[in-house]
C-alpha cells in the first residue's frame, strides 16, 4: 500500500498519473521509478518544491 514520503500516513488520493495528495500533511508527490518530488500545496493552490521530507529531518535533529 502506498504511503506519504513525508509523514508515513496512508491517507492518499491519486491526482494525476504517477501524481498523489497525501489528507494527512497536504503535500503533493510525484512517484516516477524510484525517484519522489514532493510539493506543498500552497493557499492559491499552486504547488512550490517541498524543501526536506520531514522523517529525514526528523532523524538527522
């Protein structure tokens, strides 16, 4: 089952192809093999390039 790159969550809805919403942390992700870019929704709806995927800057504080 998929799950979010950033919070784990399974709350996920497919987009687009290979594009997905995560409910959980309102983040946009494209899965293309293995490679994963992640946006934030901004208000206005556009999407800006997510800086850091958070378990990663979880582990590394």
């Amino acid at each position: 089952m998929l799950t979010c790159p950033v919070c784990g969550e399974r709350g996920i809805g497919k987009v687009g192809v290979e594009q997905y919403y995560c409910w959980e942390c309102c983040v946009e992700f494209v899965m293309k093999g293995q490679d994963i870019k992640i946006y934030n929704v901004l208000d206005d709806g556009t999407l800006s390039i997510y800086p850091e995927p958070l378990q990663t800057a979880m582990i590394q504080e």
